[in-house]
C-alpha cells in the first residue's frame, strides 16, 4: 500500500530562513517515530539572499546537502568554504562533532533546498565531510547519488539507504528505484506526479511499504528525491536535529492526524 502524506505543517521561519520539516515516519496512520528507519527527516530549506546561519555543531547526524536552486554557501573547519549549487552535493558525516555555517550573499538568488538528515548505525563516528560534482543528469532516469559506505554510488552515508533525485518532463512515466528487503520514500519537490492512483504536487511525500514495484507519471514538468532504506537497519537516535528532543513524541501527532481526519470528513460532508 502507498501511503501519501501531504505538504507539512511543520514550518519554522527564522526570519530569512525557513525550514519545511517533513518526517517520514508521520506518514503512517498510527506514527509510532518521526522517521524510518535511517531516514530521520527531508527539511526544505529556504534562505533568503544576504542570511548567514552562524557556525554551529552537529552530532551524530548524517547530513546531506542538495540544491536544485540557488547557492549555498557552506564553511567549516576542516575543508574551509565550499559552494552547493545544482552542480554540487555535499554530505557532511558529523560524527562526535562536526561545526559548520552558512549563508548566502546579498547578489546570490534565493536558495532553496533539501536538507536531509540520515541516522547513522553507531553513535560517535569518525566527522568528516564529502564535496563534489555530481554525475550529469539525464531527463526521466533517475540519478544514483548516495548509497551505504562502499557501495557504487558517489557520495555515503553510514547506514543502509540510498537517495535518488530525477527530472521528469511532462507526461513521462518512470520506474521507482527498487531493492528488495528495503522500503520506499519519495518527496515531490516541484511539479506533480500521479503514483499508486494517487496525485502527488509540489510538497507532497509518499511511503511505500510493500514489496512492489511503483510507477510515477509526471502531470507536469517535475523534480523527485526518492529513497530506498532497510527499516530494520541498526540507528543511533542521538542526532542533534535528526533526533531533537523537542520533536513531538508520536503520540501527539496520532491525535494531530485524527483531528485532520476529522476536519476533511467534515468538510466532505
């Protein structure tokens, strides 16, 4: 069964930088962790030209970096500054500690971007940070850019999951990426699809649990990450952000979930 979520309502603006924190595991009917699996959450930043995000630390998070428009610009202390464009990704491997900035400059265009943050399979890993240009993209396949560490892809992460992204043009069917033993997220970035008879736009994620093969049909010209993880991966919940003590337990978004059923059965009426 795939189950569709729809765009979050969890929206924090900071005041030139504002962040769309979708979780995964919230996509069930009865959440029971706000991800899944490794797949902690896919947060689309927004930052507005001339915003600095001072330096700070992460732990434990598995951060990968991916901007489809505009130019992030990134410094540490390790690789110094470094520019994320649609041209180049970055996964930043905190580990016990990593601290970074960023910010765009007043003559950048705004950024907007997925922020994806992967649990690792230990706690305290070795910190290190992977930069560089990506493979080129073929409209309607997909591109394989993260996989688990020794594995084919260009970029790791240190769990058992992969991340695709693809553009799709309008009226294009494709094929999910599929392996067995692993589920399937996918998060609509721009443009609309129709996957399992459902519509997905702009915002909108889906989780397919069942060990089926999936295809989406762009309605319009549209972007795509989709992820493949193992649910039963060992993971480490220490994250900084990917498991912040302030997130909601599951609990309170079960009974957040059963109001929203109640108010589209209302309105239905």
């Amino acid at each position: 069964m795939l189950l569709k979520g729809e765009r979050t309502f969890v929206v924090r603006d900071m005041g030139g930088f504002v962040a769309h924190i979708n979780m995964p595991g919230w996509v069930k009917p009865k959440p029971g962790d706000h991800g899944h699996g490794p797949l902690a959450m896919v947060v689309e930043s927004i930052l507005h030209p001339g915003r600095l995000i001072a330096m700070h630390e992460h732990r434990n998070d598995e951060i990968i970096s991916w901007v489809p428009e505009g130019v992030m610009r990134h410094e540490d202390r390790s690789k110094g500054r470094l520019v994320c464009d649609s041209d180049h990704l970055m996964v930043m491997n905190a580990g016990r500690g990593f601290w970074h900035s960023e910010e765009t400059l007043a003559s950048d265009p705004p950024l907007r971007m997925l922020q994806i943050l992967v649990r690792p399979d230990a706690v305290d890993l070795e910190p290190g940070i992977q930069y560089g240009a990506m493979p080129g993209m073929t409209p309607n396949r997909w591109r394989h850019l993260v996989g688990p560490k020794g594995g084919d892809a260009p970029f790791f992460v240190r769990n058992r999951i992969d991340f695709f992204d693809i553009r799709l043009e309008a009226d294009a069917r494709v094929e999910f990426p599929f392996k067995h033993g692993h589920d399937l997220y996918f998060y609509v970035f721009s443009g609309a699809v129709l996957a399992g008879g459902q519509a997905f736009g702009e915002g909108e994620q889906g989780l397919l649990l069942s060990q089926e093969r999936l295809t989406a049909e762009a309605t319009s010209d549209c972007v795509m990450v989709a992820f493949l993880l193992d649910p039963r991966a060992p993971v480490t919940r220490q994250g900084t952000v990917a498991d912040n003590r302030k997130i909601p337990p599951p609990v309170v978004i079960r009974l957040v979930k059963r109001w929203q059923g109640l108010k589209r059965l209302w309105r239905g009426k």
